[in-house]
C-alpha cells in the first residue's frame, strides 16, 4: 500500500511536469492567437512619398528654361520643375495641377550656378518646407573657362554635402530628387552641325566642351573626354551623396543617358533645352519620382 502511494505520487509529479512543459514550449515558439497578435508590429510607412504636395527647385539655367523662348535669356514658365506652360506640363504641374503648381511651388535655380552655389539657394528653398526639392547642378561646374577651372570632384562632393546639410537642418523631412549632369559631349556632338549653334557657343557657352566646335584633333579631342570624364565623377558623386539620405533619390542617369536630339535643343545654341527637351525632362522626373521603388 504504501509502495503504491509512493509510485501515484510520482506518477501525478512527471504528468506535472510535463504539462509545465508543454506550456514552456508553447509560449517560446510564440503558440497562441494571444501571442501571436501581442508580437505583431504595424507595417512601417514608406519614408518616400510620390504623391508630394509643394516642389521646390534648385540648380542651374536648364531648371529656369534658358534658351528657351529666345536668344540669352532665362524662361522659367517653360521649366521641367515648376513651369507653367502647357506644352511642357512641368513636374510641379503633374503633381500639384495647374492650380496647385501656381501656389505651391517655388523656383530658386540660377543662371550659371554652380554647386557651390547651391547650399544657398537650398537655404531659400527649405523656408517654405516643401515636401519635395528638385536638383539639377553640376554642369557649370565642368562647363569652365578651361580644364583646370573645372570644380575639383573633392570641393564638388562637399559643396553638395554641405546643401543637404543645410536643407535638412531647415527641413528635415522634406524629399530630394537629384537629377544627373547631361551628358556635355553628346550635346557638343549634337549641336556642332549648326552654324548658328557654334556662332552663339563662341559667346561663351561651356568653353571648355565647346570652343573650337569644329575641331577634331587629338587636343581637342582630349579635351572634351577630360570634361566628360569630370561630368561622370559629378554624377557618381550625386549618387553617392544621394544614397545616404533616406529621402533622396537620384535619377539612375537619365538625364545623363537621354539621347537629346535637335528637336530637344534650343534653336539659339542647341545646347540648353528647347521646350521640347524641358518637357522630356518633366517626364523623366515624374516617372522616378512617382515609382514606387528608386532607381538603381
């Protein structure tokens, strides 16, 4: 009797124990509705908006449509950022509407800017805290009296550090779209066919790409290829620089890779963007700016 009272305890102690375990396991694979809804976490709101409500644009002559609409003068109705013009229909009017566009975006590019140029100018932009700034700087930066005035690939990649620094101590939350430099020598090569072209470039358009357009020695040569080498190091900065704010995105090159043919080129220099190419830019833009994933 008492060795059967000793062998029932025992018997009721391991089925304890094994229900005690059986409740240990389920709970550390996380086993229960309970469990499973008290671990659960909200899906994370994308940092990228494609839908932005106010655009504000920097950079350069291409973003205030120079060249455009007549001979040596700035046209910024036509530009692809935040122009007005109907046969453009600019990134900010894609976005905003045509309404929208008129009251909530802002145009603070220059003509001839540089990138050092451009923390300042970011400075005017973040005053009005858009939730998206458009880039577009760089080729005055190669576009130089000469080979050695062309902007260092070092000062080039701080000045644009220092213009994201500077918007997101304004404006911390607002997104940036950085466009790529064209690509200065397939617009030379464009461009050079037209005798008025080369007559406006010896005015002082991009010297260093395209003095002597007609010339094809090997100096000449050379020196073009030193400038389209520099435009691609700006344009591996951007990227770079680009990939370490959150809410940046860069253009993949497309602005680089985009073959601009006379029809996209101003009739005064076929250099600078006619309302055709201001258009193409828009487009190229909105695309990026609206995907749901960033280019590559």
């Amino acid at each position: 009797m008492r060795n059967r009272s000793h062998r029932s305890q025992a018997v009721i102690a391991a089925l304890a124990a094994a229900a005690v375990v059986g409740v240990a396991g389920c709970d550390a694979s996380g086993g229960g509705e309970a469990a499973r809804h008290a671990t659960a976490r909200p899906s994370p709101k994308p940092l990228w908006n494609s839908s932005p409500r106010s655009v504000a644009a920097v950079g350069d002559s291409i973003t205030r449509g120079f060249d455009a609409c007549q001979v040596l003068s700035d046209c910024p109705e036509v530009s692809w950022a935040t122009g007005s013009d109907t046969t453009v229909d600019s990134l900010a009017v894609r976005l905003l509407g045509a309404t929208g566009a008129a009251a909530h975006s802002w145009n603070y590019a220059v003509t001839g800017a540089r990138m050092s140029d451009l923390p300042a100018q970011m400075a005017r932009a973040a005053r009005h805290r858009p939730e998206l700034v458009t880039v577009m700087a760089g080729a005055n930066d190669a576009c130089r009296s000469s080979l050695r005035a062309m902007t260092p690939v070092a000062d080039f990649r701080a000045e644009f550090e220092g213009a994201m620094r500077t918007l997101r101590g304004a404006s911390p939350k607002t997104q940036v779209y950085v466009s790529s430099v064209p690509n200065l020598k397939r617009l030379w090569s464009q461009g050079r066919a037209s005798a008025l072209g080369r007559e406006v470039w010896k005015l002082g358009i991009c010297p260093s790409m395209l003095a002597d357009a007609e010339a094809v020695d090997s100096t000449a040569t050379k020196r073009r290829d030193d400038v389209a080498a520099r435009v691609e190091a700006y344009n591996t900065v951007l990227k770079e620089v680009c990939a370490k704010d959150r809410r940046c995105r860069f253009d993949g090159n497309a602005v680089y890779d985009f073959r601009f043919g006379t029809e996209q080129l101003s009739q005064w220099d076929y250099f600078h963007p006619s309302r055709n190419g201001q258009a193409r830019l828009a487009e190229l833009a909105y695309r990026r700016i609206t995907a749901k994933q960033p280019t590559a």
